[in-house]
C-alpha cells in the first residue's frame, strides 16, 4: 500500500486557542520530541499578531530555537506578508497560507473577502518566489460553513484553480467546523487529484462530531496521502462551540497502522509524547488510544 505523510499541527493549530501560555522552552522540547516520531511535518507556530493570538507570540523564538531533524519539513502559518517575511528571516520550509471558501466565515475569521484573501496571496507568492520555501494555502469551510451550510464543489474547486495560478504549490481542504461526511469527503477528493494529480493535497479534518477518522479514511480511499493531525485531538474551533481539535495524531496513526498502511511513525514513541500531554497544556486531551491503548493489547483472564 501506499506511504502517506502526517503533518503535526499541534504546536499552532493545538495551541493557538489554549488559554495557558506553554512556556517557549517547553514548545521547543516538545516540537524537538516531535520531530523524532518520523512525522514527515510539523506546523511549529504562526507568524501572527502576537495581540491577535498571544499563545504563540514566541514564534520567532520556537523556530531560532527548535533542533531541525533533516527528515522533517517545518512549516509556519502566516497571516499577511510581515508574518511571511519574519518566518522566512527564521528558516522556515515552508509558509502555510490560509483562506475561506464562503465569504461570511472569510469575514468573520479573516476579516476580508476571498478575492482579497487571493490578491494578498499573490503579492506573498511573488516576494517567496526564488527562496526554495514551499507554499501551501488551508483553504477553510471547504466542506461547509457555520453561517451558510454546505459550500458548493463549483466554488472550492474555482478558488483552488486561481490558488495554483496565482503560484501557490500545495494545497489543504479543511473541514474547519467538523461537519463533512465520509461521502462527501470521497466525492470531492477523487474530483480534486482527478483534475489536479500534480498536486499534494492535504486533508484537515476536525472530530466535532466524532467523523474525524472516518472521513481520513474516505480520503485515502480516494487516493489522498497527506493528512494534518493534532497530538491528543488538541484545537477546535471558536465558531463550533464545544468542538474537540483535528482529528487526533496518535489515532489516526493507529488506525492506518491497524490497517497495514505505512505512516512513517512510530507509533509507541508518539504515544509516550502524548501521555505527558496534559501536563504541558493543564488539561486532559481527548485521544482514544492513549487511554485504550493500541488494539493489540491484551489482558489477563479474569480470575
């Protein structure tokens, strides 16, 4: 079967909405033990306002800071072209861009419109070009809006063509709220790498409501191979109220794993990271295999 590729997005996308600011040094040591799991990524901070999310206001001091392991991409959110030339002054592989398919989330998340979303991209795109940094654009509510329900495939699939025109290379299909279905999810994907086989194109699911796995799954069956998880399902999303994070890392893992899918991670080292979890956020994380454990555990007969 084929190799697929983990992206870690815990150390921004996990912690951009934790209350407790995670001390730097211990960010890196965790984004250090990280890198040693054989995850082929990891989304190590954002490049943003450090008012507008001063969980990661240390995020030029992360990336000074961290041990770059030569097997591991490590990539960056930037909001604007200032977060994209401090995380290109820090070394950064690559720069993640994000965006929205519906207008009404683009407003509310990102206070402008798709088309402006496009027009700021293009002018990063063209100051990146010639540094060897790879750019990947998240496109959010690919599968569905919190205001406006479900987006039309016509709109997702226009915004990624003008996102590859304007040069972006890579491209993330986000369920940001968490209400895509394996069918869905399938429909879409086999559409996308059909019209796009060039294309890496990642999957971003969200477990709101308990599809995260499922619709990693429908994903793969339709031939994608790049998926962004969190350690200990951390994240959420502050318009889901009650939301879980992205679809958890270590059971993502475990169920390709299970299914003799070769992830490159190791499995047991990712889940001694993630039992200490907890006392690095003050909080439980709503993994499944690290209070279950794997499925080859066994127990004793009852006496």
């Amino acid at each position: 079967m084929s190799r697929i590729y983990i992206n870690e997005v815990a150390p921004r996308d996990g912690l951009q909405i934790e209350a407790t600011f995670v001390p730097t040094q211990n960010k890196i040591a965790w984004i250090d033990r990280l890198a040693t799991t054989g995850l082929a990524k990891i989304e190590a901070t954002s490049f943003t306002s450090p008012k507008a999310i001063p969980s990661l206001s240390d995020a030029t001091d992360v990336m000074q800071g961290i041990q770059r392991h030569p097997s591991v991409i490590y990539t960056a959110l930037v909001p604007n072209l200032k977060g994209c030339q401090r995380a290109l002054e820090c070394d950064v592989n690559e720069i993640n861009l994000v965006m929205s398919a519906s207008d009404s989330h683009s407003q509310a998340n990102l206070r402008m419109t798709p088309e402006q979303s496009l027009a700021q991209f293009a002018e990063i795109v063209t100051y990146v070009q010639g540094s060897g940094v790879f750019i990947n654009a998240s496109l959010s509510t690919t599968f569905g809006c919190p205001f406006e329900g479900r987006v039309d495939e016509a709109r997702v699939f226009s915004l990624i063509e003008k996102l590859l025109q304007i040069g972006v290379q890579g491209i993330t299909l986000c369920d940001t709220t968490g209400v895509a279905n394996p069918a869905q999810v399938k429909h879409l994907c086999q559409s996308a790498v059909a019209r796009w086989p060039q294309v890496p194109f990642t999957l971003h699911f969200h477990n709101t409501r308990g599809m995260g796995l499922a619709n990693a799954l429908a994903a793969w069956e339709a031939g994608i191979l790049h998926f962004d998880a969190s350690l200990g399902g951390l994240g959420g999303c502050p318009y889901a109220p009650g939301a879980t994070g992205n679809v958890c890392s270590e059971d993502l893992v475990h169920m390709f794993e299970q299914m003799g899918v070769d992830t490159g991670v190791d499995l047991d080292a990712l889940l001694a990271i993630s039992e200490v979890l907890p006392d690095l956020v003050g909080h439980d994380t709503p993994g499944h295999v690290i209070k279950a454990g794997k499925a080859d555990r066994r127990y004793p007969i009852p006496t």
